[in-house]
C-alpha cells in the first residue's frame, strides 16, 4: 500500500451541500419535462447527461466493443481487459436503449448506466489483491448495471462465492445477462445477482454475518439512504470481515458517511492507495485535462472493519431492526 493513510474525522452537524448529486438526477427533471419521457444512451456511454462526466475514465483499464450477438438493441457488450494482468478477461453489457422515466425513478439509479472512475479504480484495486478474496464469500453493494469489480473478483481470485447487488431491478437482470455469459471463467466460484434495497430490512435479514468481505464504489452520497447502507454493511459482514469502499468526498458527502460509519467501525481512509492511480490523478489535476474534478472524480478508498465494542447509535439501530423483525 502507498502511504497517505489516515482516519476519518468526524464533522460538526450541518447541512449537507449536494451540487454533485443534484446534477446526477438534473437529468430526471430533462425526463419529465419531455413529454416523450425517453432518452437515448450512448453504448460506452462517455457523456450520459447524469453528472459532469467529461471526465470518465483513469485508463486503468481497456474496453473494447464486442459483435452484437443479441436479438434486442437495447445492450452492447465490450470486453473489459487490463494490461498489467494479461489473464483477466470479462465480457460487460451496457444499456443502450431508450431510458425512461421508470427506469430512473425507484431507488438508486444514478449508477446504472456507466462505468464510473470510482467503480473502476476499486476494479483495478480488488485486481491487485487477489489474495484477500481466494476462498472468502465476497458481495458487492450498489454495483449498478455492470458489477464489473465483482466481476473480477469471480473471474480472477477463486473465491469461494461473489453475491452481486443492486436497488435497481433492471440493473441485476442486466448483470444476470453478464454471469451467463461469464460462467465459464468463474471456475468453483459460485455467483449470484440479487436486487437488495438498502431501506428493507426483509430482503436481506437471511444473509446476516455471511459475507468476508464487502466491497463498494461511489454509493455514499443519497443522505435519506446513508444509514440504511451502514445498517447493510453491518448486518452482513462477519465479525471479522473488511469492507472496501470506494468514492470520491463530492461535496463532504464521503466525510458524512464516516462520521456516521464510526458509530460501529473502525474506519481507515486512504486518499493515495496505489502509486499509479495517484500519478494519473495528479497528471489529471496538472493538465486541465477535460471536466476534470477531484471533488466528484476521485476516488478515496475506505477500509472499515467491526468495532468491538459498539457505540450507542449504531447499537439502536441493530436494536430497532431486531425489534421490526
């Protein structure tokens, strides 16, 4: 690991300044203002309308299109590869139809139509550590239409099962899409893909203290759904298990979730965790390159694992939900 570790700081309670989440659901209100209520998506989806996304992509790794074998017009696959791993191969289905206003509105659904920098450096992170995932029951929260760090983790580390997950429901039947046509790199592990809504504590009370290892990009920002993801992530992992998440602070939004994460973890933050992605971010920086923000664009990774003993406001969660049930 690179240096520049250090713990989360909590924050004096104020109100929280959404300018980045706001211009991810602008495109909504575009929705609902045309009387059509449709939009058209782009394949590799380089500029969808959803947040400033001039800037898309580290380069960490390569996308190539795939021939369209499929009856429908509304997906395309590419083959997602990485340089520095020659073995690593996935085959990804995006969205390319009509998007309608039934498709954005529900719970989360501004990740479900790109591959976003936080969700592809936590891809290239989890390639880099393997090790961590071989034999473990590994779920990925919010992973929106593609899983793709999930993905890698299946095709690339023998873990014993991946569960992939999403509040959307069009998202998971695209990702059930993209295990059939992976299942023969998956080897023994077993994968799955689950629609799991943050806010039902029913969907997922069966899967508590199932899972080694829980992983995470860019899903911090929804305040209304903030606990309900820390309530999540502590129902289903092990006493010992780790959580990997990865986002950008978009307007102090990633030191809310901290704060609030502390109550019931002990939680690392990592702002330079790999020396080559810390290179490209301060090329970024330094070159103006296009729509280039660190505030919405870079990721920050989080380590959190289970405090001991809990604090009192976390515990009147679990207290509350074990009440409900």
């Amino acid at each position: 690991m690179a240096s520049g570790s250090k713990t989360c700081h909590s924050l004096s309670p104020r109100r929280m300044v959404m300018s980045a989440a706001r211009q991810r659901w602008r495109l909504l209100g575009q929705v609902i203002a045309r009387k059509r209520g449709r939009i058209t998506r782009s394949p590799e989806c380089q500029s969808t309308g959803i947040s400033k996304r001039r800037f898309s992509s580290y380069g960490l790794l390569s996308t190539q299109p795939l021939e369209n074998d499929e009856d429908s017009d509304d997906g395309a696959w590419f083959e997602h590869t990485c340089s520095e791993f020659p073995q690593f191969s996935v085959d990804i289905r995006l969205l390319t139809g009509p998007l309608g206003i039934e498709e954005l509105t529900g719970f989360n659904n501004t990740g479900n139509v790109c591959i976003w920098p936080s969700e592809e450096v936590l891809t290239y992170h989890c390639l880099h550590h393997m090790e961590s995932f071989r034999d473990k029951a590994v779920c990925e929260l919010g992973g929106g239409m593609t899983c793709l760090a999930g993905f890698a983790i299946a095709a690339f580390s023998e873990a014993k099962e991946i569960l992939l997950t999403d509040g959307n429901e069009v998202s998971v039947d695209n990702v059930k899409l993209i295990i059939e046509r992976n299942k023969g790199s998956f080897g023994h592990t077993e994968v799955n893909a689950s629609v799991l809504r943050w806010d039902r504590d029913d969907i997922y009370k069966d899967l508590a203290g199932r899972f080694d290892h829980i992983i995470c990009g860019d899903c911090l920002f929804f305040d209304q759904f903030r606990e309900d993801l820390l309530h999540v992530i502590y129902t289903l992992l092990k006493a010992e298990g780790q959580v990997t998440v990865f986002a950008p602070s978009r307007s102090k939004t990633l030191e809310k979730f901290c704060e609030m994460a502390r109550e019931g973890f002990d939680v690392e933050r990592q702002d330079n965790y790999n020396d080559t992605v810390w290179e490209k971010h301060q090329q970024a920086k330094g070159s103006e390159t296009d729509g280039y923000d660190e505030d919405i664009h870079y990721p920050i990774m989080l380590i959190m694992r289970k405090l001991k003993v809990l604090n009192p406001p976390l515990h009147r969660i679990q207290v509350k939900s074990a009440n409900q049930g």
